[in-house]
C-alpha cells in the first residue's frame, strides 16, 4: 500500500504504508459528492491511524476532551471508529467535557448528546470556579476573554 506526501514544495513522493490498506478507494466524482467521499476517506485514514497506534501499545480504551464544537467532534468520531475497527465496546470511549464561563449551553449539550450518539461514556467536570481563581491570582479581570483568559482555560483541559 502506498500513500502520497508532499513535501511542501510539491514535490511527491510515495511511502509505503500498512495503514491504507483497509481503506475505500476515491471514486472520480465531483462537487459535494467529491467532499463528502474525501472527508469520509480522511476519517477513515485516522481511524486507522489510531487504531494502530492503539493496538501497539496495547490500549483499549480512549480519553478525549470534548467541547460540543466540530474539531473535538470529528476527534470523537474518528475515536469511536477506530475503536470499532478493534472490535472494542463504544463503552472505551471516555468523553471529557470541561465547560467554563465562555462555554454556551448549546455547545455543552452537543458535547452530551454526540457522546450518549457514540455510546461513550462521558463526564463533565467544570472548571469555572478553578479558572477565576487562577485568573484573580493574576490580576485579571476574569471578563476580559483575551489570550490570558484563554490560556489558563487551555491549561486546564491539557
């Protein structure tokens, strides 16, 4: 199996890779057929990804933080399949929400309904009250979102 990589001046070259070899072929589509075939091509390809990585290191279950937005969706799809491709139980899958001043009730209950959606397991732990007091401790404001404002959130959740 072979995978394309360009080196940032687009020059390919070809890798050889055990990864792919699961993988549906890209059919010669256009328009919307033509992204949604590519995007369900690149879910795969990391589900695959992480399902190796997970049998190497003989994990069978995952951690992930979720914030009800797209990009820990997709991590939290992408999960799930690879955990499917294990044959493993969606119960592996341990979901995180972390919700603080700036999180929206909309954003929090997507984070629970794709988790139950899933079949994870999830947890909410809130870090309001933690992320003020780290805030107060630095003379901030605690209204004002800046980058301070995002970093001790960030930090948190890590």
């Amino acid at each position: 199996n072979k995978l394309a990589h360009a080196d940032g001046q687009n020059n390919y070259r070809i890798i050889e890779t055990s990864i792919v070899k699961n993988l549906p072929k890209l059919k010669t589509s256009s328009g919307i057929a033509r992204q949604l075939e590519g995007s369900k091509f690149i879910l795969e390809l990391g589900a695959q990804g992480l399902a190796t990585a997970l049998k190497s290191s003989d994990m069978t279950k995952v951690v992930l933080g979720i914030s009800g937005g797209i990009d820990s969706a997709v991590a939290a799809i992408m999960a799930k399949r690879a955990l499917d491709i294990l044959e493993l139980p969606a119960s592996n899958l341990h979901t995180v929400g972390m919700p603080a001043s700036a999180s929206t009730g909309k954003t929090q209950a997507n984070a629970t309904k794709l988790a139950e959606a899933l079949g994870a397991t999830h947890q909410i732990i809130p870090i309001t009250d933690i992320t003020n007091n780290i805030l107060r401790s630095t003379g901030h404001d605690q209204s004002t979102q800046d980058v301070e404002f995002e970093n001790a959130h960030a930090r948190l959740r890590k």
